[in-house]
C-alpha cells in the first residue's frame, strides 16, 4: 500500500535540473523534489510520497486528509 501526505510548500529551490521544496506536514518541515509538479509554488499544498511531490491538491482537501490521519493515530 502507497501512501501519499499533504504539505504545505513553505519555500522552493532550484538544484540543476531539480526544483526542491520546503515542505511542512504539521510542526515538521522536510524536502521533497517537485519535478512532478513543475507548476507547484510556495503556499501551495502538495501530496508527498518517498520524497516526491506527485500532485497538487486544495488546501480544504489537504487539511480534510490530515484531519482523517489524526484521527487514525
């Protein structure tokens, strides 16, 4: 079973070829390659799996997900 998170883009970099987020998922701030999401920016909130951003989603979306995951833990 995959599992994709949603983040909040809180900064982006270009690395070469690669653009690389900031991403926030709660109090954790990791990075992820948005090379999957070209048209992603900062404010934008992404699902992240293994460290890729696959695809955008709608804030009210992303906060929906991370409402189900608390409520799992």
């Amino acid at each position: 079973m995959c599992l994709a998170v949603p983040g909040e883009i809180v900064s982006v970099e270009d690395h070469g070829e690669s653009r690389i987020g900031h991403i926030r998922f709660g109090g954790i701030t990791r990075q992820a390659y948005l090379d999957f999401v070209p048209e992603a920016a900062t404010g934008d909130y992404v699902l992240v799996h293994v460290g890729f951003a696959i695809s955008k989603v709608d804030a009210e979306e992303a906060h929906r997900i991370l409402e189900l995951i608390d409520e799992v833990r």
